[in-house]
C-alpha cells in the first residue's frame, strides 16, 4: 500500500473501506516529520552560575549570575555578525535560581535553522527555576500559645508551627473566598487543610435545596444574598461534623464547600454561609440545587479551608483575620534550611520584612515566556513554585520546553498559543491545577500549526473535569503521553488532530459521566484520529457512566482507531452525532463497547430538529449549546463547510448535513474485538438530557441509520494475549487475527526513550502494579472505603 502525504488528511469515502488514511503507521509522518529543530554542537557556550556576576564574560570559569545576561549576551552577538554556525547553548550550573520577575524572549532572541539557540540545565533534576514569595524558615515556630491551640485539632497540638504575618501583609496571596494561594515545603506542594484529607464525606440530609441558575427566564436573576443573611441550599453529614469546625466558622467565616451536590459529573466550590449545629448552609444559589440525583450513590462534599482540621504533616493554613500561617511541617523539615514558599499572585501593596527572605515576588504572565521566538530550547530545568503560569510560547515556530520538570503551580504550568512546530517533549507535569493548553493553526484555511505534546507524564492536578489538558486548533499532535491517577483529562476542539501512541489510568475516579478523551457538541471537528492508544482501569465510582473516550452532544468528525480499552469504566467509547467512526479497537471487561442515543432518521424527526434551532436567540441564549449552525460559523465563517479549503477537504461534512446531522449518518463501527462486555452495542432510548439519562428505555438496531456500518465485535478469549497480568496485551503469535483486523502496535504505545526522556518506567512493572492494585476493586455501587482508596497520596508521604 503506497499513501501519498499529501492525501493523508482527506476524508472522502474510500472505495476499499480497509484503506482510510489512519489505518497505516505512514499517517504519522505529517506530524512527526520536522517535528523538531535539529540538535547541534554549538559554535559557542555562555554559562549561568549562582555564584556568578552579571558583568563576568559568561565562561565556566567567570560565569554569568542570570539567564537575563546570557539572553542579552546573545543579542550583542546577533546584532555585531550573527549567530556562529551550529549556534549557542546557555548552560546553567547546579543550583537554586529565584526568580523574581519574568524572563522573557522576544524575536530579536531567536535562534535559526543552522544556529539554534538552547538553554538547559547543566544535569536534569540540578538547576531548578522557583517563583513564590520564600518565607524564612527559621521564624517559624512551635504553637504552643493557648488561645492559638484552642483552634487547632487535638492531633496538630505540638506538631504545628506558625508565623505571624501580621506586619508583612501577605494577605494578597490568600485572598479567601476560593482563592487560597499554595504553600510548597522542599519541593513537595502541601495540602490546604480540609475535611477529609482525602476523598469525601456524605450529605446525609438535604434541609433546603437552594434557589438555582440553570432554570432562569430570560432577564431573571438569581435570589440575593449578603453574608449576613446567606440564602443558599442546606444540608448535614452522614458523618459527625467538629465542634471545633463549627467555632471556627463563627469566627473566620471562611470555608468552602467541594464536591458534588447534584450530578457526578458536576464539581462545584461554593462558599459557605453559615454553620449552625450540625447544620451547613451554602451562602449562596448554585446551578443545579442540592438534589439526590442518584438514588445509588450519596450526594458527596468535603470542607476546604479548615483550621480545625489541619491534621496531618503536609497541610496548612492561612488565618485571614489574624493573619498568620499555619504548617505541619513534612519530614526532613529543617529550620533555617528547609525551603517554604508561597504561590501565588502578589500585590501592590506588598512591603520589606525581615521575616522574608525575599518578598519580592513575580506577577507575571510565565516565569518564562517566549513571544514571536524561533528556534528556541529549553530543556533540563526544574519550573516550580509558579502563580498562573510558568511557561508562556506564543507565536513563532520551532520553541521547545523539553526533559523539565513543571511542578507546584497555582494554576496552569505551559501554554503554546499559536505558531508553528512549538511543543513540549520529555516533561514531567505534576501537583498544578491545569498541565498545558496548546493551540494553533487556521480553522478557516485549515493550515496546521503541528504544535505538538509528546512524551510527557501528566498527573496528580487539581482540576476535576476536562481541561487539564486543553488543545484547540488545526493539525496538532499528542502521543506518547502518560497520564494517570487526577480526575480531570483532556478536552479537544480541533481538527486533523492526531492523539496516539498515549497511556490513560486511574482518571476520574471520583467523578461520573467522564471520560480521558473529550469533544462535543461541535459540527466542524473533523478528522480527530484517536489511535493506538492503550486506556484501563478507569473504576467509576457509581453514578454516571465513565468511558473512554467520547464526542458528546452531537459532536462529529471523531475516528477511533486501534486502541486497546481494558476495564475502561462502563464502556470504550460513546458518539451519537455524524463523521464518527470506531474501528479495529479491543474492549476487555466492561459493561458495553460503544454507546449511543436514538436520533431521528424520520424525515419528520430530522426536520423537527432544524425547527428547533429558531428557539435560539427567543427562548434560548443565541451561541448556546445546540445552536449548531451558529456556533459553527463562528469558527469557520458563514457557511464555510460549502466553500474553500473545507469543500476540498471535507466534502463529507455538507453532503451529511444536506443529508441529516442529527443522527449517526456515515458512522462505522466495525472489525472490532471484545471479551467480557456485556453489551457490545447498547443503543439508549432516552434522551442525551440530564433526566433523560436516568430513563430505562432501550433503543434497537432499527434506531440507527439503516445505510450505515454498524457490526457486533468479534468474540476474543484472553489467552490471544501475551500476558495479561502485566496488560500486555500484545496478540501471540499463534493468534489468527479476523479478516479485516490490522494489528495494534502495542508495545509502542506509553512513554518511549528519546533525547529529552533517556530513561523510561519499565512498562512491564508499573502495569503489574497497577493491574495488581485494581485486582479487587471492581466499581459497581458507590462504597467509600473503596472509593477513597484510590485517591493517591501526596508526594511527601512516599
């Protein structure tokens, strides 16, 4: 079979259904050729040194103290002959570097082609990059004043120290009301304190369930509140709730409450407004109200911004009123020597003190940012310890952040917004809100930006849903990734993406109606390949089903192809819209391989659904979720699916909207293997609401486009694999694969040795594990203990 490249995104119908273009390993090549500027030896080397001097020559022997005076040593270069040939590398020499304001590369630093420019660190894991505000960690000292200890749980008293701020007024850092700040201690991110450290507790009774949003009359507003007369929703626990909590409130009035209060696929932070006994009343209105939605599983909230229950090494807290930290220090902390930074956004009004090591802190877009560079590395650092941002690329080409380690952020750790051929590769994501957002390309003209994630490890962040990983635009690329042990997971609004060769785990183990991959509700996302990646052990807790991946509301244009999916939940994938397909994948014990809606194929049905969409901008909010057409050309232009680069293209996409987008027209499901799914194919009778999916009815075969493809799996046994209790499941090779059936390249798939990754987990091992942890934790209906379980520890507790 010989594909050309230049045909590799088409998408018209193939005369021979086994030859789409991302049925072959070729497909990659668009992607991965050029992916990287070239690694040369450089011409010239300047070096950075802790102990270095601005004014030095930059040499290892009279080094330079900042990245800022080699950036600037460079320009003196470029703008008295050019870069040499083969370039410069900055190399930066062991140590710590506070970073007090941004360091930032404009054009005029960009490297070229024959003259890349590359700073990195001197050994991965040596030179670390830190932002924060540091605190002196000799002024921290053991509570023992007995009003102070009044406040704190009987397991803290002796164990926690704390430090007046009283006089340095770091309150611009915790500004309460959700917004906490973080502390890091050695490295390690520590925990805000909270009711229970992990996991959950249960509502018990629900008093009130509030006034709510979504139901609003267009120009209706929500009820008022003030603190002093709070109005929302009312509620106690299963389980006993600390006089001590109950104190505090009165006394701070500054707590929240997390959790899920109405579905399992909806987190929300509200804002207490009083406590009164046993009983906790939000301040305010939510979205939803507090409903027990699910008669199977209890309506789950945990307190956030405890004093009282800062219990255990690692947690903290900051008394807003009497503006003083609060620390259970973690093991190995040493006054004077240990590090404890602060992270967060600081203000104007921030002042010198003599309890501060520095209190000059960062306010800035990135700790690093790169704006219209080219041919720009950085490679081998340590970024930690950063407020919105750590790493801004935006615009050019070829900029790279590449074997670093981004850790400890109050939010995001890098954003790549727009350019071209600018990535992130051999990258370690962890402790963050969100890990990255990359962008770019021309919906309109279809130009790829071929911004790429690759080779990264994701986990343990604190976003609860999609977008912890957020890609948006034309031609990107995401393999080699893995991810695991957060409940929060990617989300995609692109085209011609290309997400293969990535490893899922233990995502979304608190939450319901989730999934590791995520699209919908777009009628412009074509040609989103999704293959060869290897999804398991997503154990939902009860509630909503969790699958794997998944184009929702009526999302098109999402190709599934050869992935494995063991134990994903309730199922492997789910679409009800057009332009989808899944194909040549493996499903192993789960409750169903693709799930579906019933969608009108009727020409009444069809055109009821065009009639519906005059309800937006009368009765619905024009732009909102089901205005299709609209929200469309807002993206691509007025009918721009009929025109340009998207007729060459997509022809597909209007001859399926002439024909009926409201149903699973041109979808294939087919040559697919299953072993223990229960139901291959389960057609939902319901509708794709809230409530509707709580409905029994079952659809049937005769529900679904009657000139499409839509075939059963093929019954596998387990003894077609290498080795199960590893997830090696990678075919014997005495397995007679069905007609049809391309092999899955199985053991390609998760992380992969390169320049930036020169060491990779033993695949073998850490599967063992895992399938070993997960032996007897089969989901099913909701249990805490079990539940709970699986909530990851902090780093520091390791």
């Amino acid at each position: 079979m010989v594909i050309g490249i230049s045909d590799l995104f088409s998408q018209q119908p193939a005369e021979n259904i086994n030859s789409k273009p991302h049925y072959f390993s070729e497909y990659s090549e668009r992607y991965t050729k050029d992916q990287l500027a070239p690694i040369l030896e450089p011409a010239k080397v300047f070096y950075v040194s802790n102990k270095g001097n601005d004014k030095n020559d930059g040499t290892k022997k009279s080094p330079f103290k900042s990245i800022e005076a080699a950036r600037d040593a460079i320009r003196i270069i470029k703008s008295s002959g050019g870069l040499p040939k083969g370039g410069i590398h900055v190399v930066v020499l062991e140590g710590n570097y506070k970073v007090n304001d941004a360091i930032n590369f404009t054009s005029e630093d960009s490297g070229t082609k024959e003259a890349p420019i590359i700073y990195r660190g001197v050994k991965k894991g040596d030179v670390v990059l830190s932002g924060g505000l540091e605190v002196n960690t000799k002024k921290l000292k053991i509570v023992k004043n007995k009003k102070l200890l009044s406040y704190l749980h009987p397991k803290a008293k002796g164990k926690v120290m704390s430090i007046d701020f009283s006089k340095a007024d770091v309150s611009s850092y915790f500004k309460g009301e959700g917004n906490y700040g973080q502390i890091s201690m050695n490295g390690f991110l520590l925990q805000l304190a909270q009711w229970p450290n992990r996991g959950y507790n249960h509502i018990n009774e629900i008093i009130a369930e509030g006034p709510t949003t979504r139901w609003l009359k267009p120009g209706e507003k929500p009820m008022p509140y003030t603190k002093e007369n709070p109005t929302g929703g009312k509620f106690n626990f299963k389980e006993d709730l600390s006089k001590l909590v109950v104190d505090e409130f009165k006394r701070t009035g500054d707590m929240r409450a997390h959790g899920y209060f109405h579905n399992d696929w909806y987190f929300q932070d509200e804002p207490v407004g009083n406590i009164e006994g046993d009983v906790v009343q939000l301040l305010h209105h939510t979205r939803y109200g507090i409903v027990k939605k699910i008669k199977t599983v209890p309506r789950r909230v945990k307190l956030f911004n405890v004093l009282a229950e800062l219990d255990e090494p690692g947690e903290w807290y900051f008394d807003r009123k009497e503006q003083r930290l609060y620390v259970w220090p973690i093991e190995g902390f040493k006054p004077g020597k240990s590090t404890l930074t602060i992270i967060g956004e600081a203000g104007a009004e921030d002042k010198e003190s003599v309890l501060l090591a520095e209190l000059k802190s960062p306010k800035l877009q990135g700790l690093l940012n790169l704006e219209n560079t080219e041919f720009l590395t950085f490679r081998d650092f340590i970024i930690e310890n950063t407020g919105d941002l750590a790493v801004s690329i935006s615009g050019g080409k070829y900029n790279l952040l590449a074997s670093s380690v981004v850790r400890n952020g109050l939010n995001r750790g890098v954003s790549i917004n727009g350019g071209e051929y600018n990535g992130i590769s051999g990258c370690d994501f962890y402790d963050l809100y969100s890990a990255f957002k990359i962008s770019g390309g021309d919906f309109i003209s279809l130009k790829s930006c071929y911004n790429f994630a690759t080779n990264n490890v994701i986990k343990n962040c604190r976003l609860k849903g999609y977008g912890v990983i957020g890609l948006s635009g034309v031609g990107i690329h995401f393999a080699h990734n893995l991810l695991h042990d957060m409940n929060g997971a990617v989300t995609y609004k692109t085209v011609n993406l290309l997400m293969e060769y990535n490893e899922f785990y233990n995502i979304g183990y608190e939450m319901g109606d989730f999934n590791v991959a995520y699209c919908g509700a777009q009628w412009y996302t074509m040609n989103n390949v999704l293959r060869y990646n290897f999804v398991h052990h997503l154990i939902e807790p009860g509630g909503h089903p969790i699958t794997g991946f998944r184009n929702d509301d009526n999302g098109a244009g999402m190709k599934v192809y050869g992935n494995v999916f063991y134990r994903s939940g309730r199922g492997s994938c789910i679409f009800h819209g057009f332009l989808n397909d899944f194909q040549n994948n493996i499903s192993i014990d789960g409750a169903i391989m693709w799930w579906t809606l019933k969608k009108p194929i009727t020409p009444e049905g069809i055109q009821k659904k065009w009639d519906d969409l005059s309800r937006f901008g009368s009765d619905l909010p024009k732009g909102d979720k089901g205005d299709y057409i609209y929200i469309m050309e807002q993206v691509i232009g007025k009918e721009g699916w009929k025109k340009g680069a998207w007729k060459e293209n997509f022809p597909e996409l209007e001859a399926t909207i002439n024909k009926n987008p409201w149903a699973q027209t041109n979808c294939t499901v087919s040559d697919n293997y299953a072993y223990d799914i229960r139901k291959p194919i389960y057609i939902h009778g319901g509708s794709g609401t809230v409530e509707g999916l709580e409905s029994k009815k079952v659809g049937q075969f005769k529900d679904l486009p009657n000139d499409e493809i839509f075939e059963y799996p093929q019954r596998i046994s387990l003894d077609a694999f290498k080795d199960i209790a590893a997830l090696d499941f990678t075919f014997k090779n005495d397995f007679k694969i069905m007609e049809g059936f391309k092999p899955i390249p199985f053991n390609k798939i998760g992380l992969e040795k390169s320049a930036f990754r020169t060491e990779v987990p033993n695949k073998k091992d850490y599967r063992s594990k895992v399938y070993n942890h997960f032996k007897d934790d089969k989901g099913g209906r909701y249990n805490a203990k079990i539940v709970n379980a699986r909530y990851p520890e902090p780093r520091y507790f390791k």
